[in-house]
C-alpha cells in the first residue's frame, strides 16, 4: 500500500503544475480536471481534497519556509533579496501578491471541497472526515492570511472571477471564522487523535492539530486560558517532546528516521521525488553538501551570540578574549583565522582585513577561537557550522569530512578538506540543521525526502509556557519551558543563579528567547516577531544585518516604519477589487 505521503506528495505535483499560473479565486484550479467532474466519484474527491494539501508546498505557503526564517532573528539572505528587509518595499512587492495569492488558492480549493462533498456517493464516516480535513486546511490559509494582513475578505463558496468584489472582514471576524472552522473540526467524531507512525493515512489532519491551530489563534487573541486548553489537549491526543536519551536529540529530531515521531503534529510531507521534496538542504548547504549546494541562506551573527552558555549564563565573548567587545570588527577577523597560515595568505589578510597581526597564533588560532562555542546550549552546534568545527559532506556519492576554516584553502578531496561555499572570501556562519551529511540522505538537493514540521510538540509546550505566564502562573510556565530545555541538555529554569526566574517580564522574555533558539531555520519566528510586535526591536535594531562571523557588517537591514508591522493588500488585488482597502499609512506606488 502506498502511504498517504508518497500519495499527497505525488498527486502534489499533478494538480498544482497548472494551477500556480491561475487566478487566485478560480474554481478550475485542477489542471486537466474540471471542477463540475472533480466530485464525480469518490476517487475524484479524494484527489480534490488532496489538492488542497497541495498548496502546502508552494511558495509563500510552506514549502520556502527558509525565506521566513531570513525574515525573523536567526538567518539572512546573502543576496540581500528581500525590499521588506531594505526598508523599500511597496505595495506591488511580490511578497504581498505571492503570498495572498497562494493562501487564497487552498482556500478556493477548500471551499470548493466544502461544496460539494455533500454530494458525492461515499460512506458517511469517510465523507465526513474529507470535510474536516477541508476546514482544517481553510482555516489554516485563512490563520496565515490574518496574522499578516490583519483582516481580509472571508470566502465561503466556491466563486467565479467576475464576482471577487468582497470588501475585507475585519480582522476579527476573520479569527471567528477559522475558530468556526475548527470548532466544527474539533467536535467531528471521525478524525483520529494522531495517527500511528507507521498508518498510511499519516500525513492527514488529525485532532490534535486541530487543537494545536486553535490554541495558536486563541493566542492571537490573547485568550490564554483557551489556549492553555487546547494546548493541553494536544497532549492528551498523544504529542510529546521527542527524546532518543541520547545527547544529540534535538539534532536526531530533524532526521527522515525521526519525521514521524510524536512530536510531529503537521508536517510538510516530503519525498525524494523532483517537485515532491524539500529544498532546504539546497538552500541551507554548501558546495560540499551532496549535490553542491548554495548556502543561499546563513545564520545571522548576532543570533549565534545569543546563545546562552550551558549553565544557562549569557554568553560573553570577552570572557573567551579580553577586550573583544571593545574592538572594531575589523581588528577582530584575526582570532578567527587558520592556524599556520602562509605569507601569502597572511599578506592578504592583513591587506583586506587591516588586523594587528601580532594577536595571531600560528599554532594554537584554532584553538582558541574554537573555545567560544564550547560549553554554549547544545541547539546552537546542532543548528549552526561554526568556525573549526567539522561537518561530513559528500563530493560525487563520497563521502569527506570537512572543517570550516578561514582564508580557504581547500581542496574537496584532499587535504585539508576545507569546507568550500558559494561565499569563500567571506566567513559566515553556516546552517547545520535541515543539511544533507554525507552521501545518502537525499537523492538530489532540490527535493530532500525530510519532512518540514509546520507544527511541532516543542511549539506546543513553549506556547503552553506563555499561556501560563500570561495568567501570572508563571512557575507553571517553568516546568513546561523546562521540557524543552531538558532535552537540549541545558540546564533548566530555576536550577541556579544564572537561570533564576525573577518575574513575570524576565518569564516572558525568556520564552521568547527559548522559541528563537528552539525554532532556529523552520520559518517560525518571523510570525511570532509580528504577534509580539517586537520585529523591529530583534530584527531592525541598530546596526542589524548580515555579517561575517566577527561582525563586520555585509549589509544592513532599514526598518520602513512601523506600518510593516501589517502587510499591504496587494496593488493587483485593489485593481481587480475596488473594494479593497490599503492598510493604513501604505505609500501609494
């Protein structure tokens, strides 16, 4: 029996080739199938439903959730693509009309769904859970349209392009709607709990993230005993934090021989099948990853300089080198330089960096630079490649082990194996997390068979902490953030002087800082920097931006003003629908 992964995944690619390149609102979106046959047999219909899953994968849904992550505290593009992030966006941005169109293509899918399953000849119990399945997946475009656009207007109906003329709902009865939605999901008798790992319907919607979505919209609302409820719920359903009672759990979490385990509660599925997997380990990797990857994305230096230490202490950078905060960028480069270098490189470095070469140790650089990521939270060596450590890639199906070293030397398959990137006369910090090691995890770099968790059990028990802290219970919001922690082998709250909870404003931002490392690469902190309004503080703070490792800024990000807080209806939406309304304070372009 094929599983529901290798189904969703491959009647993925079918139906949505043509239906990108369609309006938003169309109800033919199916390709080679018209909507009046899509619901002729219960075949049909169960190809429908799982075109909405579909959408999962696009862009600016799920499937480049790595372009998220750029937007939030833990990564940069090296390209510096984004306007949103230069301060120059408009209202025409792709990102908006992108973004808008997609979510809205699983909603039309949905509601056509919705439609007419009603109607089709099949058993009840089946029907009914198609349906469930339906408004789950409505309910979840609709939650990623409101956090950004703050109100848009509410479909319900399949519809016709001539009549797209709604105005917007306000943002929240855009919120009632989805908890609409999934009330009707959550009071369903015919999803499961969970599904077992090895089910062929795994993959699907089940009633534990039902529970989990609705506890996330509660939290927009800041209805904390809702989704403290909810949040319990999940639990009940059968989720808990993954642990393999090994040191390495958090790392091991992100594996295909993990992807199904309880803490997964949905997930971008993924097979090793071009258009059906994961480009992450693309973007994420370098040219020594299999396949010769890009690192098109990097891990942004000052978020690797928030990571605590593992006694829980702030991470210090003149406690590894006296006088280190107190140095330009610039006069920093030399601690992060190669042992043994040549004249040469020694000349050029001197040449383009300007350092007091007299810092330098050609026989113990290495080593010292090496003991600033020694003794720091675990996540943050599982999640990042930093300066001399050491990473297994793959050139041609063989597999080397290589060492991030700065200048490069090389070479990919002799000695000394420098780790090569797209960025060799730069020296940045490289993901970890979501890379291929070595020669066999994926078959091709565009499509890793790994899972993309949208959802995940720590998510939960981090959102369950602030909930609790909220309602001032906030040594209740200790032991769950302490569920987190104990698995990345940190120590926890509470369990010395370092990690002594003061109050409730030293809980709060204690969560917030758990969620950044615990969330690091997955695209989820950019949303959570809307929902605590807090973007501009952690991404946009004085100086913020792409960096080399030792700080010297590449480029900086310009905060536009605190209207991109809430994202502009799309110019091309307005023009086709007069009446929609801008968001307040957009420049008119």
């Amino acid at each position: 029996m094929m599983s529901t992964k290798k189904i969703l995944s491959v009647v993925s690619f079918v139906l949505l080739t043509v239906s990108c390149q369609q309006n938003l609102l169309d109800t033919v979106p199916y390709g080679s199938i018209a909507s009046s046959n899509m619901w002729a047999n219960e075949n049909l219909a169960e190809m429908g439903v799982n075109g909405i899953y579909s959408v999962l994968r696009s862009t600016d849904v799920a499937g480049d959730l790595y372009k998220f992550d750029s937007y939030g505290v833990s990564g940069d593009c090296r390209n510096q693509d984004y306007a949103i992030l230069k301060g120059t966006i408009t209202t025409s941005d792709e990102q908006f009309s992108g973004y808008w169109k997609m979510h809205y293509e699983g909603i039309s899918r949905a509601n056509d769904a919705i439609s007419h399953l009603p109607s089709v000849s099949m058993s009840e119990e089946k029907k009914n859970r198609l349906l469930a399945e339906a408004k789950f997946l409505r309910a979840f475009f609709y939650y990623k349209l409101n956090m950004v656009f703050k109100g848009v207007p509410i479909y319900l109906e399949p519809i016709e392009l001539d009549f797209v003329d709604k105005a917007r709902n306000t943002e929240s009865e855009v919120w009632s709607q989805i908890l609409l939605d999934l009330d009707d999901v959550i009071s369903s008798d015919v999803l499961p709990l969970k599904y077992s790992a090895d089910s062929g319907d795994y993959g699907r919607i089940t009633k534990g993230a039902a529970y989990a979505l609705r506890g996330k919209v509660y939290m927009w609302l800041k209805e904390w005993a809702k989704a403290e409820s909810d949040f319990l719920q999940v639990k009940s359903c059968g989720y808990d934090i993954f642990d393999d009672g090994t040191k390495d759990a958090y790392r091991h979490l992100f594996k295909e021989s993990n992807e199904r385990s309880n803490e997964m509660i949905f997930s971008l599925q993924c097979i090793g099948v071009s258009g059906q997997g994961n480009d992450f380990s693309f973007r994420y990797g370098s040219r020594v990853t299999f396949g010769s990857c890009w690192n098109t994305f990097l891990v942004n230096t000052d978020f690797v300089d928030s990571y605590e230490n593992i006694d829980g202490s702030k991470f210090d950078w003149n406690n590894v080198i006296p006088g280190y905060n107190e140095m330009s960028p610039q006069e920093r480069a030399v601690y992060f330089l190669r042992d043994n270098m040549t004249e040469k490189e020694i000349n050029t470095v001197v040449a383009n960096q300007k350092i007091d070469i007299s810092k330098y140790l050609p026989n113990g650089n290495e080593a010292r630079i090496k003991l600033a990521y020694e003794n720091r939270d675990p996540r943050l060596q599982m999640t990042v490649i930093t300066p001399y450590s050491t990473y297994l890639g793959s050139i041609k199906a063989k597999e080397y082990t290589y060492t991030l070293r700065y200048p490069y030397r090389g070479y990919d398959t002799e000695e000394p194996f420098d780790l090569r990137t797209n960025t060799n006369s730069r020296f940045y910090y490289l993901f970890r997390k979501f890379v291929a090691e070595g020669a066999s995890e994926i078959p091709d770099r565009s499509y890793s068979p790994i899972d993309i968790p949208i959802i995940r059990y720590a998510d939960v028990a981090l959102s369950m902490a602030e909930c609790l802290n909220e309602q001032d219970r906030m040594d209740e919001a200790v032991e769950w953030v302490n569920v987190v922690r104990k698995r990345a082998r940190i120590a926890e709250l509470n369990s010395n002087q370092y990690t002594r909870v003061i109050d409730k404003d030293d809980m709060r931002e204690r969560i917030r800082n758990e969620r950044r490392w615990e969330f690091a690469g997955e695209g989820v902190n950019f949303f959570d920097e809307i929902r605590w309004h807090t973007w501009k503080e952690s991404k946009f703070s004085y100086g913020a931006g792409l960096k080399q490792i030792w700080g010297e800024p590449q480029y900086t990000h310009s905060w536009a003003g605190d209207y991109i807080y809430t994202w502009a209806i799309p110019r091309s939406e307005i023009q086709m629908n007069p009446n929609l309304k801008q968001n307040e304070d957009w420049p008119i372009d």
